[in-house]
C-alpha cells in the first residue's frame, strides 16, 4: 500500500507552488510535480473522508456493530451534515445571519432526546467536531452510538471518544434505543459488545487498566458477559458498562464496583466513585462509609461528599452532631463556637484541614461541618422555625456570612428547595446591597473571626444566586429569574438565564424581550448585550419569531443616544428572528414522518 505524505506537508507545497517547494511525493514517471501532489492530495482527501489513517496493511477490522435505532429523517440529515460543515462567523463585523456552530449543540439534544442515530457517512465529521469541542462530546457520541465507538479505534485523533467521558450515555443511548425500538423511547439492555471499544494509542489491547492483578469474585447474579467484561475490559470499557448497569440496576453496579476496589488504580477508584452520582441511593451508604477510609485524599472527600448528600447517612449524623456543638440560639441571635481543631474523626469524614489563603482555620472548619449537616436539623434546633425564618435570624460576632455560605452549599448539595428559596430572598431586592439588617443579601461583612490580618471579608461570595436556582423547579427558577429582570435589568442577569430550561417559558422569555426593546428604545448600544442576545438566539422559545418581526425595524434614535445605535440593532433583531425561525425548521425535520399519509408501493 503506498503511503501518502502528511497533509500538513502537502498543503503547504501547494500554497508555496511546486517551483518553491519539492512536493513531498515522487511523481510517476512521465508525471510532472503538480500532478503528483494533486495526486497524493485526491487519495489523502479520500482517507481522510474513510475515517482512516494510512497505514500499513493489515487484517480488515472487525465489522462495526449494528445500531437499531431509527434513522434520521431526510431533511434532518441533511440539515446535520449541514451544521456540521457550518462555521462561526469570524471577526467582529455585524451580521444578521444565524450562526451554524452556535445551533449544532441544540440540534444533537433534540436528535438524542427523538432517539435516533448518527447517518453512517457523518460519523468521520461528527468525531471531528466532538474533537474539536469538548463541549459537543457527549451528545454528539449518544447520536453516533456504538458505531461512532468503533470507528474511534481506526484513527487515533479520536481517541478521546475512548476515555469514558462520554461513551456510557452513548451505549445507554443506543441499548435503550434498540430495547423499544422506536424514536423517543426508553429501556435498557444488558451491555453487550455493542459498548466495547478499543485502547487509547499506547495501551496494550485486551490489558484492563488498573484493573489490578488476579481474578476478581464474579458480583451476585451478574451475567457471565457483563462479569467477563468488567473482569477483562479497558478501563474506557469499565466506565461505560459501570454506567449502564447503574442505570438499569444500582446494586449490581456497585457490586460489579466492589468485587475490584481493593485491586483499582487511586485516579480509577476516584472516576469510578464519581460515577455514582447520578444513581445515588441510601443502599451505597456502607461501601461509601468504607471509601472513607480509603488510601487517596480525593477517594476520600468524594465518598464524603456523596454520603453527605443523603441526608439520612451516618455520616450526616456525625456532622450535625459537630454542628450542633458548635451553635446555639440565644435571645433571638445564633451565636457560633467553632471548632478549636481538625481531629482525626473530622477528617476521615472529609473535612479538609488546611484553610485556604486568607481564611481563618475555625472558620474554614466550621464551614465544612455546616454545609455536610442536614438542613431539616436547623429547624428541630431553632424550635421549628422554617427556612426562611432562621435565615433571617441575626448572627453574632461577624459569623454570619460563613453561616449562610455554608447553608447555600448545602442547600445546592441536598437541592432543598425550601432552603435555596429562603437563601435567595426576593428578586425584587437589590443585587448588590440589601437595606435590612441580617438579609441574606447582605453584600458586606467582616473578616472571618480567626482570619490573618488584613484579610478581605468573606462576603459577597458566598452567595451564588446561579447555584441556589438550580435547586428549585424549573417554572419556579423562570418567574424568579423574569422578575428579577423587570426589577434590576439584565447587567445581571447572564449568569442567572444560563441555568434556565430551554426554550424560556414564556415569563422569562418576555422580560428578556422587554429588556432589550427597552435597552434599545435608550439608544445603548447592542454590543453591551450581545451575550443575553446570543443566549436569546439559543433559548428563546422558536414560537416567538413572528411576534419578535417588529422589532427589526429601525428605530428613531433619540437625541442622548449612540449614533447608528439603532441600525445595528436592527442587524441583532433580524438574527434573532431568523434563528428563531431556523430552530423552528431544526424541531419540525426531526418530528417523525407521518406514516398515515404515505401510499402503500404497489
């Protein structure tokens, strides 16, 4: 097989010109140079579009396995390879056209949430731009499936895909997709050698990576398959199979985890714990308990972490207890006596020791002992009061801003609507300052008590109003983000809508709207707003086109405003309409074909 020269080599001797530079191939005889390298670039190009490198030869790989999942309908493919091919708009000109890269993220959800599989022929692309954009990987390997997972072995640009960070979802994807059969549905199957994929470059085929030395006991009730796989595979393999059989069945999953714990590299035992996550329950409490006293510092304040995100847990008892000791309520005020030391308890319980620069070593361990409490203990403590009322409780000697940072991670931890929603207090209040006494928004406060000299205050950081949203129910987090728009504007509000449902309900969608209508209404310039306006591209509800069509006129401009202010926001309307009305087209490509009104074929 005749190997072609690097494609780097052979673009830069066609934009130098075979009379500046000896093309790096050997022309056939009676061949003059130019033809040559048009030659090598026609089979390099043909490669590259295989999905191969070139190589040597050797036996053909394995068939690629099948992916029962529907395929796209026509126009939707043809919109994929669309998107892919697409390209940013470079520079900072104005421009009223969608942006392509911009949509392709939400097209792959919406494609992954109707359950159907990547088209053969734009696997090769799809891997390119999961490459390219870590942020695409995981949707992009559910849509491509298995098939995208074997491909991943024949180029090693792409062995990312083999490294687990998104191959569990895309053998999920695709068993649950051939489970039911049908776009949309769900179910699970027992992971087979759909979800194998080879070793990264450098690694030994068919050597489990850290997976230990010796046969590890087979997990009770486990199929032979599932077993052998665990037992032999990579460690990319292991991932993925640990995450579909959690998926389908927790406890096997952990016993599958526990037969080879002991046997398991540090950095796999702590990717491995990680992935428990998502399936957490009270039945992992014991093998958690025993992580505690695992060897590697981030085992263990992983495991802890997880253990205290059940509130029933021993752990969480351990903590409230320390907590507890260290609060009282007199008078109407919460007085703090943190701890004096870090024992050895409070560190297998993964409470860190050391503070970092610029706090205070009580205040540090207080924290930690707070945000793993339980917050329904605070109110048996405090006579019953709720979440609300205790927030609002005066706090004595400067502690109050590491109490409520402490009460804001562990309402984000234990997602406590009750307490996020107390934390957070009123949209309609100032985001900045806060005119009552003891208010969680308070913006200002001390130095932690047993903070260096010349410390900063320890507020406002501990409120993140992005966080504690996150923890309340999607229509909810919506009118508080809308409000808070129609009381303060957007200069805030970024962070705020990027934790919002797509699309925006419509509360949130029309304060967005009537934010910017009146922005531009006062002649400020779009440039200010271009990221609410980009989120807006993305999120707004595609429905909202045609009531949006009055906004591209341009408007008068008033006599304070910025000259040629209302041209360019009429360039930033007509975009948005059009890519509202594009991701109304993406949504309506990817419905399945009504198969009612086809005509039987004779």
């Amino acid at each position: 097989m005749t190997i072609t020269a690097p494609w780097d080599d052979l673009v830069a001797a066609a934009l130098l010109g075979t009379e500046r530079r000896t093309p790096p191939v050997a022309p056939r005889p009676g061949q003059d140079a130019s033809a040559a390298l048009l030659d090598a670039a026609a089979l390099s190009t043909v490669l590259r579009r295989a999905g191969l490198r070139p190589a040597a030869a050797r036996p053909a790989p394995s068939p690629a396995p099948e992916d029962p999942r529907p395929p796209l309908p026509p126009a939707a493919r043809n919109r994929l390879a669309m998107l892919l091919a697409g390209r940013s708009a470079g520079g900072g000109g104005r421009r009223s056209a969608p942006d392509l890269a911009e949509l392709l993220p939400q097209w792959l959800t919406m494609a992954n949430q109707r359950g159907y599989r990547a088209p053969d022929a734009l696997l090769p692309a799809l891997l390119d731009a999961a490459r390219a954009r870590t942020d695409l990987r995981p949707e992009a390997l559910a849509l491509g499936g298995p098939r995208v997972l074997w491909l991943a072995r024949l180029n090693p640009e792409w062995k990312f895909a083999l490294r687990g960070g998104g191959t569990g979802r895309a053998a999920t994807t695709a068993e649950a997709a051939g489970s039911a059969g049908a776009p949309g549905s769900a179910g699970a199957a027992t992971p087979g050698p759909a979800t194998t994929v080879d070793s990264p470059a450098g690694t030994a085929a068919g050597s489990p990576t850290g997976a230990g030395v010796g046969a590890a006991p087979a997990a009770p009730d486990a199929p032979a398959d599932v077993q052998r796989q665990w037992e032999e595979g990579l460690f990319a393999e292991r991932v993925s199979l640990l995450t579909a059989v959690r998926h389908r069945d927790p406890e096997l999953g952990l016993a599958l985890l526990g037969g080879t714990w002991s046997m398991e590299r540090a950095e796999d035992r702590l990717m491995f714990l990680d992935s428990l996550r998502d399936d957490l329950s009270p039945s992992d409490e014991p093998f958690l308990e025993q992580a505690l006293a695992d060897r590697s510092r981030n085992v263990r304040a992983t495991a802890a972490e997880l253990l205290s995100a059940l509130p029933g847990s021993a752990l969480a008892s351990r903590m409230a207890e320390r907590s507890r000791a260290c609060v009282s309520l007199t008078d109407e005020v919460i007085a703090i006596d943190a701890p004096a030391e870090c024992d050895s308890g409070m560190e297998r319980d993964g409470v860190v020791a050391k503070p970092p620069s610029g706090r205070g070593e009580r205040a540090w361990w207080f924290g930690q002992l707070v945000e793993a409490t339980p917050l329904e203990c605070w109110s048996a403590w405090f006579g019953r009061r709720g979440a609300a009322e205790i927030v609002a409780l005066p706090v004595a000697d400067g502690w109050q801003a590491d109490l409520q940072a402490a009460w804001c991670r562990a309402a984000v931890r234990q997602r406590n609507v009750e307490w996020s929603r107390a934390l957070l207090g009123a949209p309609s209040e100032p985001p900045a300052a806060s005119p009552l006494p003891g208010s969680p928004l308070a913006p200002t406060a001390p130095p932690s008590p047993g903070a260096p000299a010349g410390a900063q205050p320890a507020a406002p950081s501990w409120r993140d109003p992005a966080k504690l949203l996150s923890a309340l129910p999607p229509a909810e987090r919506a009118q508080w983000v809308a409000d808070f728009i129609a009381a303060h504007g957007l200069s805030d509000a970024f962070r705020l809508l990027g934790v919002c449902a797509v699309p925006w309900a419509e509360p949130l969608g029309r304060a967005v709207v009537d934010a910017l209508d009146i922005a531009r209404d006062a002649g400020s310039y779009p440039w200010s707003f271009s990221g609410v306006m980009g989120l807006a591209e993305r999120c707004l509800d595609p429905d909202q086109a045609d009531r949006l069509e009055v906004l591209t006129a341009i408007p008068d401009e008033p006599a304070d405003g910025s000259p040629g202010a209302g041209s360019y926001w009429s360039e930033a309307f007509q975009r948005l309409v059009g890519t509202l009305r594009l991701r109304a087209a993406m949504r309506r490509e990817l419905e399945p074909p009504d198969t009612a009104a086809v005509s039987p074929v004779p």
